[in-house]
C-alpha cells in the first residue's frame, strides 16, 4: 500500500490520517508512574473479570487447573512425583503453606498469590518510571509499555503459573543490579533460580556483568573490589539456585531430574534436534498455522536484542541466552508463555514499533487481539502457551 509521511495511507480521509497521528503521538509518548500503575492494574481487574464470567458461565472454575497448573497443583497437594520434578519449587511451595491455613481450591489459591506478585511487579515497575530510570528496565514509550503489558501469553500472571513470581524476583535483581547491592541482588536470583530454570540464566548473566566491571562500578576498587562484588552476589544465588538440585541429589540420586524429567514429553534431547526445531525439521513438528504463528514471533523477539544490550548489559544477556534455551524443548510452540517476562525486549520492541503512526496502532491491535484470543484458548482449554 503506497503511504503518505508519518505511515498513513494516501487513500485515508484527512480526518482518518488526524486520527492515526493523534495515536501514534499517543503511544510514542513517555510512560509516567500513573500511567503504568494505572494501566497494569486495570489490565489485572479487566483479567479477573474475565475469570468470573469464565465461571458463572460454565459454572466451575475448572479452567484454574488447566494445561501446567494441574502439574503445580499435583505438587502443592501431594509433593514430587515423577515427572513432577520437571517444575521447579518455590511456586508450589508457596502454594502448599497457604492452603494450610486458607480453605479454597489449590489452583485458585495459586492464581490469587501470582496475581498478587504480578501486582507487586507493576509497582515496581511504576516506581522505577517514577525515579526517571533510563535502562532497558523502563520503556521510553506508551506503546513500549503495553506491548509488554497484553503481550500474547500475558493472561499467565493471573493464573496459577510460575511467570508472576519469577517476573517479579527477575526485576528485583536487575533493580538491585543497577542499584549495585550485590547481596540482595544475588538473594533474588537465587530465589528466582527456584521458581523457573530461567533463574539460573538469570544468575549467569549477572555474574557475568559483575565480572565485565558492573558499567564502571569498580573504577576506583580495582580488582579486589570486583572479585569481593562477585562473591558478595554468588555465595547467596549459589547456594539458594543449588537448594533444588541438591534436594533431587539427596532423594533421587539425580541432581539434573528436572532436566532429565523432560523426556517425560520429549524423548528426543540433542544438539540435531535443537538444530532442526527452527527450521521445524522435528519428526513432532508441523507446519500449521498456529505452529508457523509462535516460529514468527520467536525471530521477531531477537530484532529487539541488541537494543537490549546497549540499555542494559545483564538484561541484554539474559534475553540473548533465554531465547536460546526455547528451542532447547525441541520445538517453539511455548513462546509466548516462555517469552512473558522478557519485559526489557519487549519494551525495546514496542519503543521501536512506535516510531510509525501506522506501525504503532497495528502492533497495538495485533497485541490486543492476539492476547484475547489466547486468554480464551486457556479457558476453553486450547493449546494457550
């Protein structure tokens, strides 16, 4: 389609081409305190809403324990069973001490204490925008910012899944990163390191980023200064990321289960069919529409890394190095879930989307459209991750 200046059509009526550079200007426009705030947790009222006529309309709250929440549930009730052990504790854990003391359904207590995290996360991203922090922790723009916000799998922080806590003691730690209180900052790796094997992504990173020099932070220490950080934040994300693997070493001899327990779903794990899974090469993949879908979206991802990277070394790293770890599963089809809480490549995405009036509003539809839809398949217990 052959467009005018500022990406409208030049078959748009002047009052059309007004309307869609009052949005663009909108959603190029900086995030504040209020607005994020505001925007998150009307966006977790807007989700719950939706849960509450999921249940009166098919009269049970079933849908709470679909797809991996029936997994955390099994665990929260009845501890590690193989192949439970694929999923790591600290979620269910939580999940298992309120419900002694909370009388209601497991996968609803899960759903309630996620959102709750979800809603602990929001303010802190509300608090970092209200401090004027420049980083790949905050987007420069609206659109930024919501692209996160319904991002495809979004749903997933109000339900009874691992992806609010783990959003949570992942921004935690970048906070604390930037910050440059080592020790806390190693504590909610660690912490994250048993919610999800992101965590130990997480703690690469940022050990990695200490040993670069933490952007200058050891100008005037020298190299004791540097080595006395990095011990300062390992020995706490060491020892609380080891918790689960030795607990699996102590009672099953095998420190690596929850890795080894993926054949569960998976049998095949090796280099060749890591290498295949993106050109969907796999004997169990396919080239549906939906599969094709999450393929798209997952190259789309990695247009925002380098972006992420120059913001922000660790949060570049532990972007580049998740995405990394998807295909691992031999296939694609999780994405959206697993790309959730990427928050820093999907603000660098939306900040750039943004710079077109037509670009903004069609990823803002494309988001809006795309997240109901998925929120919907979780409901009816359709593939939603």
């Amino acid at each position: 389609m052959v467009t005018a200046e500022g990406g409208a059509p030049r078959s748009m009526s002047p009052g059309g081409k007004q309307a869609l550079r009052g949005w663009g200007d909108w959603l190029r426009g900086p995030v504040t305190f209020r607005f994020v705030l505001v925007s998150g947790l009307a966006l977790v009222a807007a989700r719950w809403l939706g849960w509450l006529a999921a249940w009166l309309a098919s009269g049970s709250a079933a849908f709470f324990d679909n797809w991996d929440s029936s997994w955390y549930t099994g665990i929260a009730e009845h501890g590690y069973r193989y192949p439970a052990q694929a999923y790591f504790p600290l979620h269910p854990l939580l999940v298992h001490l309120v419900r002694r003391v909370v009388a209601a359904p497991t996968p609803l207590i899960g759903a309630l204490l996620a959102t709750i995290a979800y809603a602990g996360a929001l303010c802190l991203f509300a608090r970092l925008t209200d401090r004027g922090c420049r980083s790949a922790l905050v987007p420069a723009t609206r659109l930024g910012w919501l692209f996160f916000l319904i991002g495809p799998a979004s749903y997933i922080f109000c339900t009874h899944h691992t992806e609010s806590l783990f959003l949570l003691l992942l921004l935690a730690a970048m906070v604390l990163l930037l910050d440059r209180r080592w020790f806390l900052a190693g504590l909610a790796a660690g912490l994250a390191g048993m919610t999800k094997n992101n965590g130990g992504v997480l703690a690469v990173s940022a050990a990695l980023y200490i040993a670069a020099g933490a952007g200058g932070a050891f100008a005037d220490a020298g190299w004791r200064g540097r080595v006395n950080a990095l011990a300062t934040f390992a020995v706490p994300a060491a020892l609380l990321g080891l918790a689960y693997p030795a607990y699996l070493w102590l009672c099953h001899g095998d420190p690596l289960l929850f890795a080894h327990a993926q054949t569960h779903w998976r049998p095949s794990h090796s280099p060749a069919s890591y290498l295949k899974t993106f050109v969907l090469a796999n004997p169990w993949q396919n080239m549906r529409p939906g599969t094709l879908l999450h393929h798209a979206y997952y190259f789309f991802l990695w247009f925002g890394v380098a972006a992420v990277f120059r913001r922000f070394l660790p949060a570049g790293l532990f972007v580049g190095l998740s995405l990394l770890l998807m295909p691992m599963q031999g296939e694609l089809i999780s994405v959206f879930r697993y790309s959730s809480f990427l928050f820093p490549v999907l603000f660098a995405l939306g900040d750039r989307l943004s710079r077109g009036n037509l670009t903004a509003a069609a990823a803002l539809m494309f988001c809006a459209t795309l997240t109901c839809v998925v929120q919907f398949a979780y409901v009816i217990n359709r593939w939603a991750y």
